[in-house]
C-alpha cells in the first residue's frame, strides 16, 4: 500500500490491513509464514516529518540453532517511527551513529508494505532458540536431547553420575 504523503489527512491515517508476504522475503534462512501479518498502523504528518506508529502480529516458523527443529515463533511487535523528507537524506560520510539511524521517505510517497517487512525482520531473535534452555545436540551420540533419544550420561540425572561425582570427590 503506497501512501501518498501529501494526501494525508490532517488528523491522521489508521490503517488495519492483513499482508501476505512470502516466505523467502524474510532475512531469516528457513523462516516461514504460517499466519497473514496483521498490522494496525497509524500515520501523521506533522510538517514534512511523518510519525508511524503500529502493531505487527504473526506466527512464523523458525529454526532452533541448537537443536535444529523448526518451532513456531510468535510475533507480536510494535514500532515507533519518524521518516523525514528526502532532501535532508544529505549524503554525509561523517554521520554520527544517531544521525545514521534515520529514517526518509522517497518522491513523496511510502511503501507501509515495505515498512512492515523491514520491521518484521528487526522482530527475529538474532539466536532463535525453540525454548531458552534448549539442550541441542549431544555432543556423544548425535541425538535431540529433548527427543528422549539421548541417554548419555552428561545429559541426564542419572544416578551413575551421581557415582561419578563420588568418585572424583574422592580422587581429590
Ligand atoms: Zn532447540
Ligand atoms: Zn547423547
């Protein structure tokens, strides 16, 4: 949906729309859709800057980097923007870090389809994890641990370590 900056209205403009974007336009290697985007945004001009305001919400399938298995990854993100007219986009080779984080709109116009896109790739962990004490793979037998099909001594309370632990104890 383009938005036409002069077009605005004085008040404001509420937008409640559902996108469906395809899978490979996320940043994410693996990433998929598995609900629309739901998006409310609300848009004001003030000047030439324009505020954005929004929620962004959808389930997307990522993969754990541990222990590999795809899980479902909620999104559920608001944002909070300011885009500023093309002609202060100077192209200054000393910009200082706040002054690199700003945002411009081009001919006039804005993408909110393209914005949303952007700001749900800023939503991903930079580490997914498919729960935040995710054990991955044993580094013994190569199994999921959280499959149930690793019963290597270090994963588990077993009542051998326990001996083990006696046992280096009493080495000491
Ligand atoms: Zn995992
Ligand atoms: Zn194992």
């Amino acid at each position: 949906m383009l938005i036409e900056i002069d077009r605005l209205p004085q008040e404001g403009l509420k937008v409640s729309k559902k996108y469906e974007f395809i899978s490979v336009e996320l940043l994410e290697e693996d990433a998929e859709f598995l609900n629309p985007v739901h998006t409310d945004v609300f848009i004001k001009k003030s000047g030439d800057e324009i505020f954005l305001k929004g929620v962004i919400k959808t389930c997307i399938s990522l993969t754990c980097c541990r222990c590999l298995c795809s899980f479902d990854f909620k999104i559920d993100s608001g944002f909070d923007l300011v885009y500023l007219p093309e002609e202060l986009d100077i192209n200054n080779e000393q910009l200082d870090e706040e002054e690199a984080k700003k945002l411009f709109y081009y001919g006039r116009k804005m993408d909110l389809k393209r914005i949303i896109m952007e700001q749900l790739n800023f939503a991903f962990p930079v580490r997914p994890l498919c729960s935040p004490d995710c054990q991955g793979i044993c580094p013994v037998c190569g199994n999921i641990v959280k499959e149930g099909k690793c019963s290597c001594v270090a994963n588990k309370t077993d009542p051998r370590l326990d001996k083990f632990k006696i046992f280096s104890r009493d080495k000491r």
